[in-house]
C-alpha cells in the first residue's frame, strides 16, 4: 500500500509539473509583450530584449487608448465589445428559439428544416460573402452595428446542442405545463430556459470570443475608421514601407485587446465548465 502511495505521489507530482511548464511556455510570450508594453522604443529594438518591466507603463497604455492608425483604441475596443455581445446575444436567442420550435412543435417538414439549418455549416461567411455583402450593402448597413452583426447571428452549432439539450428533458414536464394551462412560451420561459443556463453561459464564451476575433467581415464592410473593430486596429498598426513601428504602443494595444475575453472567461468560468461537462441538468 505505501508503494502505491508512493508511486501515485510521484505521477500527481509529475503531473503538477508538467502542467505548469506547460503553463510557463504559453504564458511567456504573454510576458515579453507586457514587458514590450512597458518599455521605450529604443530598449525593444536594441538586442537584448528586456525580460523585465520598465517605467513607461502608464505612458504607453495611455497612449494607445487615445491613438491609433485612424481610430483611438478605446473606441475601436468599444466597437469589438458591441459586435461580440451582439453576435453572442443573438445567436442564443436564435437558437434557443429555433431548437425550442423544432422540438416541441409539430408541423410539416420539421426535421427537414432542421437538416437544412444544419446544413449551413457548410457555409460560413467566408464562402458566402459576396452575397451577403450585397444584402448588407443594399438594406443600407454598411458601417453600421447591425451590418456587423445581424450576418453572423445564425447559428447551427449552438441550434443543435439546445435541440439535443430540450430532447433529454421529460416530456412530464411540457405534459405537466400543459395541465396547468401554461402557453407554449411560459413554458419556454419558465422551464426551458433556467435549465439551459449552464449551456447559455457555455455557449456565450465560446460566441463572445467568436465575435470578438472577427476579422474578415469588419474589414469587408466598414470604411469608416471609427467603425473599426481592435482586430483590425492592429492590423492597421503594423507599418508598411520605410515606416517604424511603435511597438511599444502596438504591445499594449495587443494586451488591451486580449483583456475582455480573458475576463469573460474568467468570470464565467464555473459555468462554462459546468456547461461542458455537467450531465444532471
């Protein structure tokens, strides 16, 4: 019995050392760009790189949240924020509302339309966005909120995993409502919903981030620079021809831009688990 003790120390040792070099491998890139972000031009450029801090943290940070290529920081950080909680809001209440629809309703073709939302997974932005650039262009959304998010608020992914979610829930239950007298969405209100809150809060991370690292579809349709999104506020950053890059600047922009889902993830951390891996919902 003590060997095995022994032995299981040693792995869960092992183990615990294993995972934190793995942490200290990812997390030193993330290291040398706050240490980038905290230093002058000429210390970045000239060999050797810092690895630690330096004294112009607030002056750099400040610096990028007012300036930009075309925008400031703080409103192209803003723009990111609207679009990924717009795509993320919308495509759960688009999917909970189709998944609900699909499941609980009969009606002609059900599982046909079922397929055909699934279908369009085969058809991401990216293959169809000449098309979708029209619609957008034409209904007059072109450097607009809407115009960056309505296009990508449809969802077959998050419509499939509430449908499989609402097909394990008893049928007692919508029976139960019914007796009661409660209408379909008082159901859906009621019921439905407060048991999909882990898969809500799962799906939100997952979306936010989506949104947030758009890159292709901002950069299609807006070309008004105050609509930019911090993705491609970086892009713009990044010099062309004979021109220096701030890099110190360009670091601290590329931190502020990895803040908001590194929040969301930690803050919704408990339930995002629980809404991958909880089976008792």
């Amino acid at each position: 019995m003590s060997g095995m003790v022994e032995k299981r120390g040693v792995g869960l040792w092992l183990t615990h050392a294993g995972l934190i070099l793995g942490v200290l491998v990812i997390f030193f890139p993330i290291w040398l760009a706050f240490v980038a972000s905290t230093v002058t031009q000429p210390e970045i450029v000239r060999p050797p790189m810092p690895l630690l801090p330096g004294d112009q943290f607030f002056e750099n940070y400040r610096e990028a949240l007012v300036s930009g290529v075309n925008t400031p920081v703080a409103r192209m950080l803003a723009n990111s924020a609207v679009m990924a909680l717009g795509i993320a809001f919308g495509k759960i209440a688009i999917s909970l509302l189709s998944a609900f629809a699909i499941v609980y309703f009969r009606f002609p073709g059900r599982q046909l339309f079922f397929w055909l939302i699934f279908l369009t997974l085969m058809l991401p932005v990216e293959v169809r966005i000449v098309p979708t650039y029209e619609v957008v262009a034409r209904f007059g959304m072109l450097n607009s909120y809407p115009g960056l998010i309505f296009p990508l608020i449809a969802s077959a992914t998050a419509t499939f995993l509430f449908r499989q979610f609402f097909m394990t829930v008893p049928d007692e239950l919508a029976e139960a409502a019914r007796v009661d007298g409660a209408r379909p969405m008082r159901f859906f209100w009621d019921i439905l919903l407060p048991m999909s809150r882990t898969n809500i809060a799962a799906l939100f991370v997952i979306l936010f981030i989506y949104g947030w690292n758009q890159y292709l579809w901002p950069l299609l349709i807006t070309t008004d620079p105050s609509m930019n999104t911090i993705v491609m506020g970086i892009k713009q950053m990044f010099p062309s021809g004979d021109d220096v890059a701030d890099w110190p600047v360009i670091m601290a922009t590329s931190l502020l831009a990895m803040l908001p889902p590194v929040l969301v993830v930690i803050l919704m951390q408990k339930l995002f688990i629980r809404g991958l891996v909880d089976t008792e919902k």
